[in-house]
C-alpha cells in the first residue's frame, strides 16, 4: 500500500491527521509560545525545580496556542505570492493602507514559495501555518480540514455584504455545486473570501486588423464563419503575423471557450468519477481548435509562439496576432508592455457554432482562514481583513491596476475599471455578467487531475490525433479522479449539497 502513497496525499493526510510526537517537536521548535526561554533562564539558578517544571512546559508546548500579542494590538502572519508586477504594486499598497485602517492589527506579510503545493502542506502538517493565505481553490479541497469556517464572524461583519460579491461556488466556500449551470450568489460554509478573479475574454489589435482589410469584430459572429474568416484575412506567415494564437496547456481561456460554444458542459461529471469536458460536442471544439494551427494554419505553432512573443512577454503584445482568446482580466502588465505601440481593444466573444450562445471560464481565488487563525484567538481580527481584501477601497485599487479582475461588482462596473487602454473595456462586464463555467475544485484530487491539460495539449503541438489526445487526457484524469472518490462522497454526506 505504501508505494501508491504520493508525497502529497502523505501531506494532505498528515495535515489532516495530526503529525505525532515528531510533529509536537517541530510545532514546539516553531516557537509559538516563549516557555524554552524561560527554562533557560531558571536552569541557573535552581536545577532541580527546573526539571519538574520542563516536563510540564512540554505538555504546554503541544498543546497552548501562539504566545499573545502586545495588548492593543494583533498580531498574524499573511501569505501571498502577489509580490511582482502590478500584482505586487497592489499588495504593497493594500499592506500600507490597511495599517492607517487598522493600526490594531499588525500583520507580517511572507511571501509564497514557488511550490506552494508542498511547501505550503508540509507547514500545515508542522502545526506552523499562518492564519490567512492566498490559495488556489484546489489546495483549499485537497486540505478542507485545515480551514476555520467563518459564516457565523461573517454574520456579524458589518461590512460585508454577500450581494457585492462576484460568486463562483467551490471556491472558498463548500458547496459541492457538482451541474451545470452554477449557483452565483454567496451561499454555502465560508473559510475564505474572493480576492483575485478571472474569466475568459478576447482581444484584437485595431491596427493590424486595419492593415488587412478585416471588418471590426462583431456581437453576432460564430467561430466557424465570421471570426474564422477574420483569422484567416489577417494571417500573414511571411511577415510572423497570425490571425489568432491557439493553446493547449496551462492557460484554460485558450480553447474551453470553444468547447462551450460546441455544447459541452462542464469539466467533471456530477458523480465526481469521469471526466466530461470532451462530451455534448466538447469533442468538437477542441477539434475546431488544433485546426486552428494544423488545418487552417491561422495560428502559429505552439513551438513557434515564444520566439514570436521576444522581450514583450506573449505573441500578442509583440503586435504579432490579430485576435486572441485568453483572460479578459489581468491586462496591467499588457498595457504596461504594448505602451502606445499599436491600439487595442476588448472584442466580443465569438459565439458557439451548436450553442449560438457565448459561455466563459470564470474562478476565484480567494484568501483562506487557516486553524492557525482559530488557535491564535485572531479569527474575527482575519476575517475583518480579508473583508477588507474583498472591500470597495482595495478592490478599486485591483481595477486601476488591473493585475486581476475585481471581486466586487462597483468595482467591476466602476468608471476606473472601464477606462482604456485597451478600448471597448465595457465588454469585461459582460463577459463577467455572461454564462459561466467554472472549475469543479471540491474534488480531493483536483490537482492531480489537473495532468489531462499537458496530455491533450499533444493534440495541439501535433504529437497525437486529437482522438488520441482526448482519449489519453480521459484515461488519466478518471484513474485520479477515482482514487478518492469515497472521501468526495463523505465529504458530500458532511457538508450537504447547493441546490
């Protein structure tokens, strides 16, 4: 049995589980109270007292929470990985102006590590894990244990209003939403708040569809007819400019999109067991796009797009693609990078082929309340933060930035928001306010299941049919999705279902 056993299922499990004696050392090495320097002190003077005393300090050191903080003031550690870029410029401005709010609360900002899966679990399992992070949705099911439920601190906030939020279910709240179409108002058992959105949008370069002649996108346009077509006016492979840029791998706004507008409805199956993404004309749409770079040839190979990006970070903002779906949000460091070299705009999304209707991919992560937060006595102290994290005055801030897109609709909606660059910013709302698909995170293997994306990516770089890379891509994520299903299912009997 143990040669099946991951590194990060032991994790999941230690955190889950408790660590033992060998955990309580680690826990105690973590100096969460100040009881080894005062047995220090007293070994001086009075040995033999002193041995009575440290085999009950022991027990303490197990047992009590963190040492408490300065009176008047709070004290908990914040973790995030928001520390570069216009993502970083608004971390630092929210750390600043959330001490003139609240100069009560003290909070030692950490940033994450790079593989925060592991690093992250194995402080968990130490007993050392801060009392709020930044974290994915998947991390959150994988560790469901490990968080505080705050709906009862929420109730009491007066400054949170459930209606301002921009919703997805299995986010950070517990929901077990398992069909579509998704609930989207706040509801279920809450252990965090929204913080970073996304959803899948669409741009096009202004001036290189000028060049070539191609009509302004249009709200009624298909992706097999008009906007086809205009991928196609606009390629140029002598000169490296391409109609569109189509992908496979990590970035999900690529071509799920499509697999909506071709009938598919969700990523897993309601009974949590199969992978379904592929299924109602999924199947379909990924086909649509692998043609877009094999058949059509209206997209550059995968192979070929980092070279065609150079210093500017992605093909697009280097002027190389005429249209481009991707993330409607996160457009600072575009705009930082594509300066005044050529214009730009938001551009409606194509319309699904068997639809008729458009449909996005929409998700947020949130900032998560940890047990530590509960062992600390600082919950309702977290939770008036991360209120604040999801709050008008910072979610403004994220709009100006534009390093992700706002949890709150004022701020989506807000003239800050709306203001150009790019042009047609106005359609960011409706993308929002549209159809939506999100990622089914409740599920316990999430992020292992998330290995179909590089197997059906062979598709797109033409290392396997796209038969064989659908078939490949189902095969694995079932095998995973299987593998805890009956913790899934007594998670389900705990917790209860969103209807």
């Amino acid at each position: 049995m143990l040669k099946h056993l991951t590194r990060r299922r032991f994790l999941r499990a230690s955190a889950a589980g408790g660590i033992g004696a060998a955990g309580a050392a680690v826990l105690a090495a973590c100096g969460e109270t100040q009881v080894v320097e005062k047995i220090t002190t007293q070994i001086v003077n009075v040995e033999k007292i002193v041995t009575r005393e440290v085999e009950v300090q022991v027990e303490k050191i197990v047992q009590a929470p963190a040492a408490v903080p300065e009176r008047g003031t709070v004290e908990f550690e914040f973790i995030s990985d928001h520390v570069s870029g216009v993502r970083g410029k608004s971390t630092t401005w929210a750390l600043e102006t959330f001490r003139q709010v609240r100069p009560d609360i003290k909070i030692k900002f950490t940033p994450q590590s790079g593989n925060f899966v592991e690093s992250f679990a194995i402080r968990i399992a130490a007993g050392s894990a801060p009392a709020t992070a930044l974290l994915s949705w998947g991390f959150f099911g994988s560790h469901q244990d490990s968080f505080t439920q705050i709906n009862d601190v929420l109730d009491k906030n007066r400054n949170f209003d459930p209606a301002e939020i921009i919703y997805e279910p299995d986010a950070y709240t517990i929901n077990y939403d398992l069909e579509f179409p998704f609930v989207d108002s706040f509801q279920g058992h809450a252990f965090g708040l929204p913080y970073q959105g996304n959803v899948s949008g669409h741009y096009y370069n202004i001036d290189l569809y000028d060049q070539y002649g191609v009509p302004e996108p249009s709200e009624d346009w298909t992706y097999s007819n008009e906007w086809l077509n205009a991928a196609m006016q606009a390629t140029d492979p002598d000169n490296n400019i391409w109609g569109t840029r189509i992908g496979g791998g990590g970035d999900i706004h690529f071509w799920t999109p499509i697999s909506w507008g071709f009938g598919a409805k969700q990523f897993i199956s309601s009974d949590g067991v199969h992978t379904t993404l592929f299924e109602d004309g999924g199947d379909q749409g990924m086909q649509f796009a692998v043609d877009l770079i094999h058949d059509n040839r209206t997209s550059p190979p995968t192979d070929a797009q980092r070279e065609l990006a150079g210093e500017f970070g992605d093909a697009f903002s280097a002027g190389k693609i005429g249209a481009e779906l991707r993330r409607g949000d996160a457009k600072g460091n575009a705009v930082i990078s594509i300066g005044d070299r050529f214009r730009w705009a938001l551009a409606p999304q194509p319309k699904g082929d068997v639809t008729g209707t458009v449909a996005v991919h929409r998700t947020n992560q949130g900032h998560y309340v940890l047990n530590s937060a509960e062992r600390q006595g600082v919950v309702e102290e977290v939770v008036d933060f991360l209120v604040w994290m999801a709050g008008p005055q910072m979610q403004a801030r994220a709009a100006t930035d534009r390093g992700f897109l706002p949890c709150r609709w004022d701020a989506l909606e807000s003239p800050e928001n709306l203001a150009a660059p790019p042009e047609r910013q106005d359609l960011l709302v409706s993308f929002v306010r549209g159809a939506f698909r999100t990622w089914q995170g409740y599920h316990p293997n999430w992020q292992e299941w998330l290995a179909w994306r590089g197997i059906a990516h062979r598709s797109f770089t033409g290392e396997a049919t796209v038969q064989e890379g659908i078939d490949a891509a189902v095969s694995e994520g079932d095998r995973i999705l299987r593998q805890d299903v009956d913790l899934l299912n007594k998670r389900i009997e705990r917790w209860g279902r969103t209807s």
